[in-house]
C-alpha cells in the first residue's frame, strides 16, 4: 500500500521489497519527502481507474555517471506522469515530469504509451531512490546507481536472445510460447540479479514479438519478467533482427525506439536510439544496429541500408573521439548479429559485419565485442585483419590462454543463450568451422525471406564453444589498475539453470591493455 499526506507532503511507503532489492538495507517503512506543489493524490488505483505503472525500467544516459532514464508504459493516456527522485537517507523529494512517447502496433492497432523521465545532473557513484507514478496510479518504487566518475572498479553483465517465460493463448484455445519463450527467459534473469551488475548489456533479439500473434502482450511480458532486475539498473539493449516488426515505425523498430529512452547519437528522428554510445568508469560502450549492415534477411522486411552509411560514419567519429579520449581505457562494442560464430545450420555470422565494422574495430583498438544472434556461448582469441579468404576470415594475434592483450586484437564473445526455447549449443560443428552468409538471393516463398548464399570456413580464431548449457551469461569486472601500469577485465561466462537462477562459472579469462593516461 502507499499513501499521500497532503497536508504533511509525506509519501508513506508501506512493504520494503523494493529498497531491500535493491540492496539499500531500508528498515520496515521508508519515509520519503515530496516537492510537489498543489494538490496530491490518495494513491487509489482501483477506485480511481488509473492504469498502473507497469514494465519499469532504466537506462542511463550518455553520460553514466550523472544520466538516468526512468520509464514505464501504459496502455491508456495519463495524466502527470512524472518521477519522483532522491536518495536513500535524504527520501524521494524532486519531481522530474516524464515525456510521453507512443507507437501504435500496426497488428493489434493498440496504442502503447511509454513515459520516460530524464533524471540529469546526478552524483557519480550514487544510490539514488525512486517512485514512477501517474495521477491515480500507485507509485511504483526503484532505485539506481549512478556509475563511477573515472577509473573505478564496475561490474556489467551481458546477454542476448532471452524471449519470455510466459505462455500465451493461441487461437485454438492452446496454450504456447508462440514467440520461441521458455522458463529460462526468467530464470537468467534471476541470475544476474545474483551477481548485481551496475547495468545489463541486451545484445538484441529481447522478445521476439514480431514472431508473436500478440506483439504488444509479448513486448508487455518481456518488460514484466525483467522489471525486478531493470528498475534497479539499467538495461541498456541494441536492436536485432526480432525488433524489426512489420508496419511499426518507418523501418520496422517503433516498438523498440517507443519502449526505450536511450542516448541521443545525433541521428534522424526516425532512427532514434537505434544506435548511441555511453560512458561507464573508463568504458565507452558502443551500441550499434546491426541490420543495417547485414546481408542476412532476418526481420519482419529486409531493411539493410536504411541508414544510407549514416551509422558507419557515426561509428568513425565515434571511435575516433573516444580513442583520444584519456580517461577511457575500454571500448566496448554490442550488437545483435555477428561476425563469428562456429554454429552449423544456425544463422552463421554475416559478411556485412566483416566488411563494414571489424576495419573500424581495428584501427581504433577495440577491446571486447558482445553479441548474439547464435544461441549459444563462444568465445575468440584476439582478432586482428582478416586471413586472405573472401569470407575475411578473421585473424587471431594473440592465442595467449588466461590473459588476453586487447591492444593487439578485439575479442568477440557471441552470448545468445538468454533464455529462448531454441538454444543452438547442440548445433556447433565437431571441429571449428564458420559458415559465413555471403549474399542474398531471391525470396523464397517457403520462408517469405531472401535465400541466404553461404561459404563454409575454417574457423582458427575459435578458442572456447560451451557445447553443454543452453542458457548462460557473462559477467565483467573492470580493474582500473595504477597509474602507469595496466587495467584489467575478469570476464566469467555462467551457465544459468533452475527457477532460482543457479549459475555455474564456466569459461574463465582476463582481457588486459595499457591505461590511456600512461
Ligand atoms: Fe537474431
């Protein structure tokens, strides 16, 4: 339950589920001030009617240390959506108005609204609460912390391809996962929230809905099922082939661009959080939109170009400023599909990776790719040019096991085992091998998708394929280091099973490179 004294602007939130989630050791009641004028609300929803706040979530701005998004959504307009935000010892007081997005699902022809509020000029390195509330509604709770200003120590996880755990009716009265959804999707969840991660890397395919026969109720579940972990920190996801939904927005993404608050990149309106950059610590993530570059035809309608080179060009700028930027050390790229993968009869990895950003990865000295897109673990050495193949094959440097130097080559994880009910750990070649997707032919109408043209390889940049867990995730751990000496990251990739989220470390390394300020 919760309560507004009008007369003491009191909020008197009974239940500390959320505070103590979110590891702030709150007592039974936590007492948080309001700074709202006029009148407030006896917070009521089921006699006022007001929808509830419902999928809560952040994101953080580019800026992680002083940027957070708060959003939710609804499916009918409100009133006075707004944030209501302060820190453990000083309560909720300041009210941050939230901005209202919407996308009308092209299927269902339902509007969803999504309200996002812009929480700015934040301390570095600080927990702060907070209520996400509509007139009527009752406010829903959750708390952030800002990330490190510099070179501290931070913790980030990653994953892709979760789907939901939740079944859906099916139009024979049945019920199913119509969008590839298993327990796992919930149970991976639970999962990092074992580990407490400042924030969460989505590596893109989140919930399938463009599979679904009901895309807003599978948009709605996945947001329903991560709330526990995203309301707490941020979610930060890239877009894959399952966001490009037929008829939402003008390339497929609507729903993605409407649900999440993500960094500006300067792009058009229109391609609005496809792709954006952040700052962590000493890590610049980079998250980039991968279908814009693919040959592979893997969404609602083949859109590959439809940034017309204004994404690479981004990217250019991007990682030329962050490489001449000294107080960031890693560079850290996501994305959905990707350039290795030892998967056989899978998607493979795509050509139009190798092409277009693997020379950019390159010349700038990018430390660590995560991707998904394959739905299982794997792991490759320090890559660096390309072998002397049309499929530009790429070309491991450093095959050092344990510690691996990122200022001689990119490692590339693919961590597509998030939780779908078609995992692919099963599906590897028995010896390292890639099958690269090279081209696409004409439609075939069996599949309604362009018919993919393959070249099989040798794979010699595979160092570690996790052939026995469906369902796993990979946990960072920055080590700043000394001034004049080395940083360091601790990657441990989990296998993730049960309802209660047992992980089992499984793949071991540390990523090491000089400090920029040496
Ligand atoms: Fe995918």
């Amino acid at each position: 339950m919760a309560v507004v004294d009008v007369s003491r602007r009191t909020l008197i939130v009974g239940g500390t589920s959320a505070l103590v989630g979110a590891g702030l050791g709150a007592g039974a009641t936590a007492y948080v001030t309001t700074q709202r004028t006029g009148p407030t609300l006896w917070q009521h929803a089921d006699r006022s009617g007001a929808p509830p706040v419902t999928g809560l979530h952040t994101q953080f701005g580019s800026d992680a240390a002083t940027e957070v998004v708060v959003s939710w959504h609804t499916a009918v307009a409100v009133e006075n959506p707004h944030v209501l935000v302060g820190t453990p010892d000083d309560g909720v007081g300041n009210a941050v108005a939230a901005e209202t997005v919407t996308y009308r699902d092209a299927l269902s022809r339902s509007e969803i609204r999504v309200h996002h509020a812009r929480l700015t000029g934040l301390a570095p390195d600080t927990d702060y609460v907070y209520a996400a509330v509509h007139d009527g509604a009752d406010p829903e709770l959750g708390s952030v912390r800002t990330a490190p200003r510099g070179r501290a120590p931070i913790r980030f996880t990653s994953f892709g391809d979760q789907s939901t755990p939740m079944l859906d009716a099916k139009v024979a009265a049945s019920f199913g996962s119509d969008h590839v959804g298993s327990p796992a999707a919930g149970d991976i969840t639970t999962a990092v929230e074992r580990l407490a991660p400042l924030f969460h890397l989505v590596n893109g395919d989140l919930c399938y809905a463009n599979l679904a026969h009901d895309r807003v109720r599978t948009w709605s579940d996945w947001f329903e099922n991560n709330t526990r972990s995203a309301r707490h920190r941020p979610w930060m996801p890239a877009p894959g082939n399952h966001e490009n939904e037929r008829g939402n927005g003008p390339i497929g993404y609507g729903a993605y661009q409407a649900y999440f608050g993500l960094p500006d990149s300067g792009s058009d309106p229109e391609l609005r959080g496809l792709w954006y950059a952040f700052t962590a610590g000493s890590v610049r993530v980079i998250i980039l939109a991968n279908d814009d570059i693919c040959y592979q035809d893997g969404g609602n309608s083949y859109v590959r170009g439809y940034s017309g080179a204004a994404q690479k060009r981004w990217l250019e700028k991007e990682l030329e400023r962050t490489r001449s930027n000294k107080d960031i050390d890693w560079v850290v790229v996501c994305m959905h599909q990707t350039a290795v993968s030892t998967g056989n009869k899978t998607n493979g990895a795509d050509l139009g990776i190798r092409e277009n950003w693997l020379p950019l990865f390159d010349r700038f000295n990018v430390d660590l790719v995560v991707c998904g897109h394959e739905h299982h673990y794997e792991r490759s050495h320090a890559l660096r040019g390309t072998l002397p193949t049309d499929t530009l094959t790429p070309n491991p440097v450093d095959a050092q096991p344990g510690s691996i130097d990122t200022s001689k080559g990119t490692v590339h994880l693919v961590i597509g085992g998030g939780g779908t009910s078609i995992p692919s750990n099963t599906m590897l070649f028995p010896e390292p091998r890639c099958r690269v997707l090279m081209s696409v032919g004409a439609v075939d109408p069996s599949t309604g998708r362009k018919t993919p043209n393959y070249i099989e390889e040798a794979a010699p940049w595979s160092v570690f394929r996790d052939r026995d867990n469906p369902c796993g995730f990979v946990a960072f751990d920055v080590d700043p280091g000394h001034p004049g000496g080395n940083t360091s990251m601790d990657a441990t990739y989990y296998a993730v099973s049960g309802p209660f989220g047992e992980v089992r470390a499984v793949d071991k390394f540390t990523l090491t490179r000089p400090r920029t300020d040496r």
